[in-house]
C-alpha cells in the first residue's frame, strides 16, 4: 500500500475529529457551524465554476493573494476566478476586499471522493495555493485531471521543513505535482529542494506581501482615527495579532508604561475574533479602563466601518474587536508591536506596519517570518526584543522621541517601496506555466 493511501485512511478516520472540532470552535465563532457541505462538496450550492481557483487558508494568505487577484480582473474583468479558504475570518476578508467580483467557498477536506466532487462541481483551469497549503490527494487529484498547480508566495520554515521531512517519500510525491514553486526566498527554495521538489521547478520570486499597496486614503482616514483617539500628542502604541498568554504580558508593560507616560494608550488587536470577549475581560481584571471597537460599530455586515467615536482621555486600552480594520489601526498609531512573537507562535507579518511608515517591534520568535524580521532590523526600520523589560523601554523611547519614530518609519516605507517586484515575477511565471499546459486553453 502506498504512503498516500495510508494518508487516505488516517484522514477518513479524522473526518468526524475535523468535523467535531469544527463544531466545538463554533461554539464560541458560530461561522464555523455555517457552511459545512461546502467542506464536504455536499452543498445545496455547489462550487460555482471557475477558470482560476486561488487557496488562500486565512486572512493573512487572502491579503497576500490580493495584489494577485486585483491584478488579474485588472487584466480580464469577465475572468471567473474562486477564492477558497479554512477559516470564516478569511472568508469575511475576501467578501470585504472583492465583494460579488470573485466567488468565495471553503476548502473542501482533503479526501479523494470529497476532491473529485468538489473539482468536478469547479472544474478549474488552474489552481494558485498560497503559501504552505500542501494537501496529497488534493495535489494529486489535479494532477490526474491535467490541472496545472502552482505554489505562490511559497514559505517554508525550518521548523515546518522537519515537520515534513519526517514522510519524505509523501513529501516528495507531493511536491513533485506542483507544476512550480514561487518561493519568497533563497532559504525557503533550497528548504523545498530539499524535502526532494525538482529544483528546475522552483523560483524565488519574493513576497508578494510587498505589493500592498496602501489606499490613496490611508492617511486621511488614519488621522480622523487619531482624532477619535485624543490626536497626535497623546502616545499610541498599537499591538497587533496577538496571541493566548501574550496579552496578559502586554497589558502588564502598557501599566509600567503608563508610570512614566500617563497618558499613553494600548490599542490591543487580538489575532482571533473568538478571543475578543476574553481579551476583553481580561483587560477589565486588569482594572485598565478600555473602549472597544465593536461598541462603535453600528453596521457590522458593512465595510469599511464608520464612524470613529471620540474616547475618554482617562480610557487606558482600545480593542480592536473588529475584522479587517488591522492596517487602518496600525497606520494610526506612533509604534507597532508585532504578536505572536513574544509566545512560541512564530510572529506575523510585520510590512503592514511598515508599509505605512510605523516603526516595529518584534519579539523573540519569528521563525514564520525570519527573513522579513532580518530585512526590516537590517534597513533600521525594526527593533527585536528579547522581553517585556527590553519591550517596555524601547516603547519608551520611542513615543518620547517623534522624530526618531519618524526617521525609522521611513526606512520602513522606503524598505517595502525597493523590494516590490514580485507581483511581476509571478505573473510572467504563471503566464509560463499556462503556456506549457496547452490542454489547460488559458492564459492568465
């Protein structure tokens, strides 16, 4: 029997685990009890058809996929392109950046009878993945119906490289059905290679998470954000992504801050919406006076969300209980804290801060994002800690010095501005691949 079909059988025997832990997480996120034949290929709504199908698991890969996605309407505004995702966040920030202009639908569970179903309801021309989503019978699935696969924006830690080094004749045969790989870095291809991807198929493209470009806007409607908050001169530091276990560190620095700038406000942004109403009770054990997004929201089913409220001066966090608002907070605020780095979750993407000019923090794990920490701590743009002690005095410093905050911000923006490029890159690779798949008829 094959590795693959050893995979087959573990994943039937974890359907009804996936399906139970679809439903537990529900519990507090209703979203994950929607929709769930979409996951199966059982829907009473089918996949609609789609001549260019994207995967993109969450919010994060859906922003980086989103200069792709502009890029190709752009070019055929008929062109039917699918967006699938995991989680209902992701789901939500596709809606929100693409409304009715893409179709959206979850990623069906990766067994060949739920693929073939769900394939067969697409029929995709070709399949564009995100990052690391690496799913056997999915991949080869598309392979046997001549789908050409390609990997984008590709990432590949060397924690996640172990991981898959330890079924290296599954990883290899996986590997070997995307018709390329675009990976973000040097490292990130050789890791590829060697977990046995056929070196003439991968490419270092760089990251796509460069393309983004902020909306003409962004500084008209950061200011009036500013305003809400108490205006230019009172100290904002905004922590952004965080993690279970984090914000109780960071709300401990924000009141040592808070001895020394009295006035100084935590803009708190939790990582998963199923965590706002604890982050939020947490805050109150802290007896820190707070004001919370999702209080100013009068219509949450439309985006961008408007207007911003005025806050006490006394209020000492604001929580950002809100989806898709991150990039607009950030660019309101003096400093910018990364989560996930100060707990072993491995950071988040730290150019959002960047791109629009806000000096970065990160904490002492980084490994999903290693290289980009290193650019951005090389350009003079960020700062890595290894503690809350080290993170309390560089807040410190930098709220106390607005021309310092200044000058490093701009390293940041110009940093992002010099290594845009990818978009290009890929698109002239995906052009390549369509054209040696002649039975796919498709030109991106």
């Amino acid at each position: 029997m094959s590795v693959r079909r050893y995979y087959t059988w573990l994943m039937r025997l974890a359907l009804p685990l996936a399906l139970a832990r679809l439903y537990w997480r529900s519990l507090r996120t209703p979203a994950y009890r929607a929709r769930i034949g979409e996951r199966l290929a059982w829907s009473s709504a089918p996949a609609p058809r789609a001549e260019i199908w994207i995967h993109a698991v969450s919010v994060g890969e859906v922003q980086a996929a989103a200069p792709l996605v502009r890029h190709l309407l752009a070019r055929i505004p008929t062109r039917r392109i699918l967006v699938t995702t995991t989680t209902p966040t992701g789901a939500d920030r596709v809606r929100e950046l693409f409304g009715d202009c893409v179709a959206q639908h979850y990623l069906p569970f990766d067994l060949p009878s739920i693929v073939g179903r769900f394939l067969t309801q697409a029929q995709p021309q070709c399949l564009i993945v995100m990052e690391t989503e690496i799913w056997p019978n999915l991949l080869a699935a598309c392979a046997e119906r001549g789908i050409p696969a390609v990997l984008a924006n590709a990432r590949l830690s060397a924690q996640s490289a172990r991981g898959y080094a330890r079924l290296p004749q599954l990883t290899r045969t996986t590997l070997a059905h995307f018709t390329a790989i675009a990976a973000q870095t040097a490292a990130d291809a050789e890791r590829f290679i060697a977990l046995g991807a056929a070196p003439a198929r991968v490419t270092v493209m760089g990251n796509l998470k460069f393309e983004q470009i902020p909306p003409a806007d962004a500084q008209r409607r950061a200011a009036v954000v500013r305003e809400s908050w108490g205006g230019a001169a009172r100290p904002v530091w905004v922590a952004a992504s965080t993690h279970e276990d984090e914000e109780a560190q960071l709300l401990a620095v924000h009141q040592q801050l808070r001895t020394q700038l009295p006035n100084a406000l935590l803009v708190l942004v939790p990582r998963h919406p199923e965590r706002f109403e604890r982050v939020a009770a947490l805050i109150t054990r802290q007896n820190l006076t707070s004001a919370r997004r999702s209080a100013q929201v009068k219509n949450p089913s439309k985006f961008p969300f408007e207007p911003w409220e005025l806050i006490p001066a006394e209020t000492a966090v604001f929580l950002g209980d809100s989806m898709g608002e991150l990039p607009l907070l950030l660019a309101a605020g003096d400093v910018a804290f990364i989560g996930g780095s100060l707990v072993r979750v491995g950071g988040h993407n730290p150019l959002e801060a960047a791109a629009v000019g806000v000096p970065v923090i990160i904490g002492p794990h980084t490994f999903n994002f290693a290289a980009i920490t290193e650019w951005l701590i090389d350009a003079g743009a960020a700062v890595q800690i290894a503690d809350t002690e080290a993170l309390e005095k560089q807040l410190q410093q930098w709220l106390m010095n607005a021309a310092l905050r200044a000058e490093i911000g701009e390293h940041g923006r110009r940093m992002v501005e010099e290594n845009r490029g990818a978009l290009v890159r890929l698109v002239e690779l995906l052009d390549a691949v369509t054209a040696r798949c002649a039975a796919a008829n498709l030109m991106i």
